[in-house]
C-alpha cells in the first residue's frame, strides 16, 4: 500500500456538536454514509452538525471494489424512515439535506418510491430546506427516475465515480453509458431540477482520462462536479494507484469551470456530499 502524503490529513475533532448528531442518529436508529463508508471527513462534519442520511438500510445488492458499504441480502425498507429522516433533518437544522441510499436491485423500482416519498416528508416538515438526493442507477429504469424528480428535489446527484476504462475492475455491475444517460435524462425532463456528480481520482486514470469524463459530464447537462481523491477501505478493496497532488485537483477545478460546470469541488479530501451547501449556487 502506498504511504499517504502529508496532504491526507483529517481532523479528529470530538465535541459536544459530534455527539449531538450521534445522538438524534442513535435515538433514530438512522443509518449515514459518513460512518458506513468510513469517510475522512466524518468528524469534521459531525462537529458542523451536518451528516449524510443513508436510507433503505446499510447493506448493498452490489458489491463495487472501491467502497466499503457491506454487499449483501438487504432488509425490507423500514416505512417510518422517510418521517424518521425528516425529523432528524428538522432536529440538526440543517439548511441543506443529502439523502442517498444503498443500491437496491431487489426492489421493484430500486427505491425510487422511498426517496419520493423522503423528499415529500423532508419538504412538509422543513420547507425552507434544499434538498438533494445522491441516487443509485436504478438500472436505467426511467419510471423510478421520474418518481424521484417529481417529488421536486433540488439536486438530483449521480456519481460516475470513476473514467469509462476502469469500469470493469472498479464497478463491473454499473455502466458508465447509463450513468451518463440519468444525468441527462434528468436534465431533459426536469431542466430546472440541478445536476451534479462525482469523480474519485488515483485509481489509475491519466488527467486526460479524468478531463474526457468531465467533457463527458457536461455532455450530460451536468451542472455541479466534486472530485476527490480514492483512498481504500482496506488491502481486500481496490487499491490506490496514485495520490493525486493538490495542484492537479486545482487544476481540474479550473478546467470543470471553464467547460461550464455551475461549480466544482475538486481537493483531496472532497467527497460527493462534502460541503454540500456550499457548493451549491442557486
Ligand atoms: S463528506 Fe459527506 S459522507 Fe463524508 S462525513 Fe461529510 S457529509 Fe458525511
């Protein structure tokens, strides 16, 4: 494994505002994909009292080499979720919302109706809140896709993750042609409704590979970008290639806003809902 630069650094911020969003998750019983994926930024979010609400359970149908959300047979949706996420939201105070979900194959629409009718609850209890939703490929189905965008989300966000050539070895039961195609989908049938995906870099692509995908992105009507750096759950998982220096990510941040990304987050430990609010400019 590769020794990481000094520029991986996370805080370890511990205080009365993390426990306080442990606790309204805790009292909940309410899943985020800040502690499922082990993200970097977990304390420094906590500590700002923002956290990313992961739905429909902590077990995946998928199994992608990069992420450490554990794969298995999942549970059925818990039907108090979306009014338990939408207490939580009201609780924390939070001003912007990120709902995403694990991916749900065995369920008839992929989940669609869960974020739908989240988005719904969310609304009703905070209307002030931007809300946006991170949301699986529900395997290209449209229907699930346009259930989602009819409960009015703000930012309807759908990670490419990674470029087309390294599909096979980091996601080989997604499609880089079918992530595209939501993304653009979404923009065609709901141009008001604000786009936005992702991209993690060191995992062997070329900077011209990482441009061609964000070319690609746009191509898509994609309007907001965040790029981060990979780093592996464990030696089991897809292994880090490369760390990419800080310079490469700024240049990438300027290159995403000269092809006409609304704006774009790109630094090492970015991630697809770091700084979400801050991000978005409306
Ligand atoms: S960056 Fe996103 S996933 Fe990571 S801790 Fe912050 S809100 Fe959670």
């Amino acid at each position: 494994m590769l020794k990481k630069p000094d520029w991986i650094k996370t805080t370890l911020l511990a205080g009365p505002k993390r426990k306080f969003v442990d606790n309204i998750l805790k009292d909940a019983g309410l899943h985020t994909v800040c502690q499922e994926a082990s993200c970097p930024n977990m304390c420094e979010c906590y500590s700002k009292k923002t956290a990313t609400f992961l739905i429909m359970g902590n077990r995946c149908t998928r199994n992608c080499a990069f992420c450490n959300v554990h794969s298995g047979k999942p549970l059925a949706p818990d039907p108090a979720e979306p009014a338990k996420v939408a207490d939580a939201i009201k609780k924390l105070g939070l001003k912007h919302a990120v709902i995403t979900s694990v991916t749900r194959d065995d369920l008839e629409d992929g989940g669609a109706s869960c974020f739908a009718q989240t988005i719904t609850l969310v609304r009703k209890n905070t209307p002030g809140v931007i809300i946006e939703v991170l949301i699986p490929d529900f395997k290209g189905e449209e229907g699930a896709l346009v259930s989602v965008l009819k409960a009015g989300p703000h930012v309807l966000n759908h990670n490419i993750e990674t470029i087309l050539r390294l599909y096979p070895q980091v996601r080989p039961t997604a499609d880089y042609g079918r992530s595209l195609k939501l993304l653009l989908r979404s923009k065609s049938l709901y141009p008001s409704v604000n786009t936005k995906s992702g991209l993690m870099v060191g995992m062997g692509e070329s900077e011209e590979e990482v441009l061609e995908t964000l070319g690609d992105l746009r191509m898509s009507g994609c309007d907001y970008l965040t790029i981060g750096q990979y780093l592996t759950p464990s030696r089991e998982h897809y292994p880090v290639k490369e760390y990419v220096h800080p310079s490469i990510f700024e240049r990438y941040r300027k290159r995403g806003l000269e092809m006409g990304f609304k704006n774009v987050a790109s630094a090492p430990l970015v991630r697809s809902s770091y700084q979400a609010e801050a991000l978005f400019i409306e």
